[in-house]
C-alpha cells in the first residue's frame, strides 16, 4: 500500500532525476554560463528538497513507541 510519507519521498526523487536530467539535456545542446548556474542551482534544490523531506518527516508511529 501506497502510504503520503512513501508518495512524498519518491516524488522528490523524481523532482531530482527530472531536474538532472532537463539539465544534462540542455547542457549537451549548448548553455552559456548563466544557464549553467540556473541548472545547477535547479538540480541542488532539487536535492535539497529530498533531503528535507527526509529528514523532516516525522518518525513512523512504531519507532515512536519503542522508543
């Protein structure tokens, strides 16, 4: 079963293999370097945001009451 926190998470992967590969598409077509800095900071947010949900997400009801 698909859980919101599973949906989430692979969401955000998909948001950074969709931003690494929009940049590597266009970068192998020719960008100046305004495009290029465009493109990298697209993808390091991209990746900033999967690792936010990650590690922002809260803890599963289980691990709680273990702990």
């Amino acid at each position: 079963m698909i859980t919101p926190k599973n949906l989430v998470e692979y969401s955000s992967v998909g948001l950074v293999i969709a931003a690494s590969g929009l940049a590597g598409h266009f970068a192998s077509q020719g960008m100046t370097m305004v495009q290029w800095a465009g493109a990298a900071a697209a993808v390091l947010g991209s990746i900033t945001v999967a690792v936010a949900v990650r590690v922002w997400a809260p803890a599963p009801a289980e691990v709680r009451q273990r702990d």
